[in-house]
C-alpha cells in the first residue's frame, strides 16, 4: 500500500492518553495498518481488532477503502478505541451521508472519562487517610 501521492482523508481521535491518527484511502483493497504492521499482527485480541474495524463494518465498506492508523499513549484498548473514533470521523469527511449510522452507533461520541488528578491531603484522588477519633 503506497501512501505517497495519494488522496486521504483524516481523522484523530483520542480516549484517556491514548491518541490515533487515522488517514483513509478510498478506492482501496481493505488493508488496515497500524503502524507498520497489519491491524491482524497488532491486535492480539478479537475484541481490539472489532473495536478498530467497526465503523467500515457498521456502513458496509470494509473492502472499499485502506487505512493507515498511528498510534500513541495508553494501552492496547484505548488505543483500538481512539482508532475507532479517528475512523469515524475520516469517513463523516469523506461522506456526510455516514454521519447518522455512525452517530446512532455511537462511534463519533468522544469519551471523555480520564484520570482524576490527586488532592492535596488526600492519598490519591478521593481515598482521605484513615480517622482516627482519639
């Protein structure tokens, strides 16, 4: 899959630390790469390799299109999440027409769930030191 003078369209998505930048090849033969290896090598779970390819699975363009994923930060499935959102968003801007099936399946939504940050006085974000009343 030869990237160079070719046409895309692109897409981030990100989930907690995890960040993914998603470019997307029409008229292509399938292909998902993540990094430098096949989303098959890269993803050692079942449920990771579905996370990544449901957007193409829930429009039915799987064989239509290649895609080139870099990801940064975060575990595996906060990784195969933000792929999920970056490719969402790569075909709303290939096609418009896609916005309402992948908005009813929920994969343009942005978790935005993180981390809590620690308190002063408290051992981690909400968890106080144990009471003593004497």
């Amino acid at each position: 899959m030869a990237t160079q003078n070719r046409a895309y369209f692109y897409g981030v998505g990100r989930r907690k630390t995890a960040r993914a930048t998603v470019k997307l090849f029409p008229a292509g033969s399938g292909d998902i790469k993540v990094g430098e290896n096949s989303l098959r090598e890269w993803a050692d779970d079942d449920v990771i390799f579905h996370n990544v390819k449901a957007p193409l699975d829930v429009l039915g363009v799987k064989k239509e299109y290649d895609v080139e994923i870099r990801v940064s930060g975060g575990g595996k499935k906060a990784q195969s999440e933000s792929a999920r959102l970056g490719i969402a968003r790569a075909l709303v801007k290939k096609d418009g027409e896609f916005r309402l099936q992948l908005k009813e399946a929920g994969f343009l939504t942005r978790d935005a769930r993180v981390k809590e940050r620690k308190k002063p006085g408290l051992k981690r974000a909400r968890k106080a030191p144990q009471f003593s009343k004497r």
